[in-house]
C-alpha cells in the first residue's frame, strides 16, 4: 500500500516491490535526511574541523634530527694482520646500545643540556629516562644479504639546535664506545693470551727439566746411543782379543825367561873357555863372530806392530820397555865382556873372574827382563779384569734399551706436544698484540659520520 500526495491510499500492485523492512537505514533516506539538514549538518562539521584546527596548531612543534653512520671495514688487509674481536657487529650495535642507552649516561645527557625541563618537574626520574629512550630511535640499514653497512641514530624534540646537538653526541658516544668496546676486547684476548702462554713455557720448562734429569741420570745408556754402545762393545771384544794375545806373550817370554835365567850362565862359561881356547891354540887375538843381540830381535817385532797398530798400543809400550831393558843388559854384558878381555889379555891368570863377571852381568839383564815381564803380565791381567767389567756394563746398557727407549718416548711425547703447544700459542700472542696496536692505532674496523 502507498500514499501519494494528496494522502490517497493506494492498494499494493503485484508489479512493484515491497518496501524495505527498516527504511529508516535505508541510504537514500539517510541521504535525504542530511539534505533537508543540510545547513545544520555543515555547521556541526566546520565546528568540528575549526575545534580540530585549533587544537593541532597549539601543539608543540617536534623536531627530529638524525645521524647515519657508516660502518668502515678494518683498513689494513686481514692476511696480514687478522683482527681479535669477532663478535658480530650487530650484536655489538646491541651492547652498544645498551650502554649508550643506560640510565646513568642519558642522565648526563639530561643534567648537561638541560632536557625535558617541565617533565622533570612532574615526573620522576626514571620515567623522565623512559622519555628520552622513547625518543632515541636506532635504525639500521644493511648493504648485502646479512651484512650490517650503516646506521641511523634519530633523536626528537622542540628545540631544534638541542635536537641536532644531542643527536651528534649520541653520534659521538657510539663512535667512542665502538672503539673502546673493540680496544677491551682486543685487550682482553692479548691478556688471556699471555696467561696461556706463561702457563704453556711453565709446563714446558717442567718438562724440558725433567727431559735433561732423565738424560744426565741415564748418560751413555739412551736410545739414541745405541749405535755408540754397540760400538763400544766391538771396541771392547776387539781390546779383549789383543790382551789375550799380549798376555799369551808375556807368559811366554816368562817361560823363556826362566830357563834362560837357569841355563844361560853355564853355556857362556863354556862358550867363554871355548873362545879362549881356539884363540890361544890359533896364536890370534880376533874375536868370534857376533850374535844377533835380544834388542835387534825385540826393534824387529816392533816394526811389524807399529804396522797394526799406534804407540799407544800396549804391546808396542810392551815391547820399547823389552827393548829399553835388553839394550841396558846388553851394554853391562859388553862392559864385563871388555872387562874380561882386557883381564885375559894382560893376565891370563884372571880368566876365569872375568867369565863370572859376564854371566852374573847377563844374568842380571835376564832377571830383569823377567821382572818387567811380570809386571807387564799383572798390568794386562788387570787390564783383562777391567775390559772384562767394562765389557759386561755395556752390555747391560744395550740391554736396558727398551726399557729407556720407552721412557724416553713418553717423556719426548710430553715435551714435543707442549713444545707445539707453546709456539702455536706465542703465534698467536704475536698476532693479538700486533691486532691490538692496530686497535688504538684505529685501523680496524670503525664507525664513521656521514
């Protein structure tokens, strides 16, 4: 049903829709609506806009100064100097932060430039420091994948010459920080450096003593003496065989000696009257034909030995000391033999004293060559016993080899590793002080204003 000006009811036609359930929300009625009120509708929303107007322009002006800073990469190449401080450089921005960002230092921030003047009035101080913090922004802008290449450090506030100013300090305390953050670290890593270190050359000067102790106590017994050991055996066996041979000797030559001793002095009797009685029985005073002398004999064997071995060979001092004693016999028995002759020519009553004369004096010589045969025996007797002891301590020393080799082995492996140890750590000592110095001389990695 609808209505039409003039108020008539008209029934409802089955070609027009039905009305909406609420026209009240319908759009064009809205619309009409406004329109009818349309001058009070444009007075409500200009004293809307004009309230607004007015309240935005008696707000504060904020000023907002901002510093990026450029994170320069270290100047000197790493193959040569290779840097200590490996923290990431966004987790160093972190710290950074904190510690600019701390109450303690925006609290000097604040005293020294004055800030936030009627806040600190109103508000206590740690939500005065909140302020401030709300305030700093730290924007970081990267220029790789993952790589940290700058930053953006942003302070607000009403007055613009304060703002700029604390925005260079803010500036300024992350460049000094940065430093300071890399110098302690640099620091840091050279100390704890030198402690190993002096704990590495303590352990290695302990062991390294230790080695030497082991080396004095076990001198001519260690591994690597062997070849010198068995050398030294050889050297022994080869001696044990000569002073079997000069021992054989000596005994013989005693053997000799003492028969010589009991037989010599009846034969030179009869040679002696032998002599005289051809000579009287030919009318002629010449002299039989001479024997080969003892010393003769004694030179001969010594220049064959002197072919083997060197004077300091015991059979070649043997032999000189034979040969010292057969040429002093020898010259006694030439002195009575002349004393003899002498007697018999002048005085052939006197023969037979002189024949006495000469073998007492050969007997003489032969006794002493037999005394000096014995000593020479007990001297290579006792030369025997000692080869014999000598002989039988190097060999127990060959045989404690394995013993020692194996001793030794632990010991070397102790010090070789600490030895290692130390000079990969005094490397490393050299390179964190070289870094180090690179640190205070700021030519590593540092932040730089643009």
């Amino acid at each position: 049903m609808t209505y039409s000006k003039e108020g008539v009811v008209h029934p409802p036609t089955k070609n027009k829709p039905l009305a909406a359930p609420n026209p009240r929300f319908n759009p064009v009625s809205i619309s009409r609506a406004l329109w009818k009120q349309k001058w009070l509708t444009l007075s409500v929303w200009m004293l809307i806009g004009l309230c607004g107007t007015a309240y935005v322009l008696r707000l504060p002006f904020v000023y907002r100064a901002e510093t990026l800073i450029l994170v320069d990469s270290q100047r000197i190449p790493e193959r040569y100097v290779v840097t200590t401080v490996v923290s990431d450089l966004q987790e160093r921005l972190s710290t950074l932060s904190q510690q600019i960002l701390s109450a303690s230092r925006l609290e000097k921030i604040i005293e020294s430039d004055h800030l936030y003047t009627a806040e600190r009035l109103k508000y206590a101080q740690e939500e005065v420091i909140a302020m401030m913090r709300k305030d700093i922004t730290v924007t970081v802008e990267r220029s790789g994948v993952n790589r940290l290449g700058a930053f953006r450090v942003s302070y607000e506030g009403g007055n613009p010459v304060v703002v700029a100013k604390v925005a260079n300090r803010l500036a300024s305390l992350y460049m000094e920080e940065n430093l300071k953050v890399r110098e302690n670290e640099a620091e840091q890593t050279n100390d704890f450096l030198g402690g190993e270190l002096e704990e590495s050359k303590a352990k290695l000067d302990e062991l390294e003593a230790k080695l030497s102790q082991y080396k004095r106590e076990h001198m001519g017994a260690l591994p690597e003496q062997e070849s010198s050991l068995t050398g030294r055996v050889t050297g022994l066996q080869i001696a044990m065989r000569s002073n079997e041979d000069a021992l054989n000797r000596t005994q013989q030559q005693i053997l000799m000696l003492q028969n010589s001793i009991e037989t010599k002095p009846r034969a030179v009797v009869e040679m002696q009257e032998a002599d005289d009685t051809s000579s009287v029985a030919e009318g002629t005073n010449a002299s039989p034909a001479p024997a080969i002398k003892t010393s003769e004999q004694l030179r001969g064997a010594l220049e064959k030995l002197r072919l083997r071995y060197t004077d300091s060979h015991p059979d070649i001092r043997r032999l000189q000391a034979e040969i010292a004693t057969a040429e002093e016999g020898e010259k006694e028995a030439g002195i009575a033999s002349a004393r003899a002759g002498n007697v018999h020519r002048d005085r052939r009553s006197v023969r037979l004293p002189a024949h006495d004369l000469a073998a007492e004096a050969h007997t003489a010589a032969l006794r002493s060559q037999l005394a000096q045969s014995l000593a020479e025996q007990n001297t290579l007797t006792t030369e025997r016993s000692k080869l014999i002891r000598e002989t039988a301590s190097y060999q127990a020393r060959i045989e404690l080899l394995p013993v020692r080799e194996q001793e030794m082995a632990g010991l070397t492996r102790d010090y070789e590793t600490s030895k290692l140890n130390y000079a990969r750590l005094l490397d490393k000592k050299l390179d964190a002080k070289m870094a180090g110095k690179m640190e205070k001389l700021k030519k590593s990695e540092s932040f730089t204003v643009l």
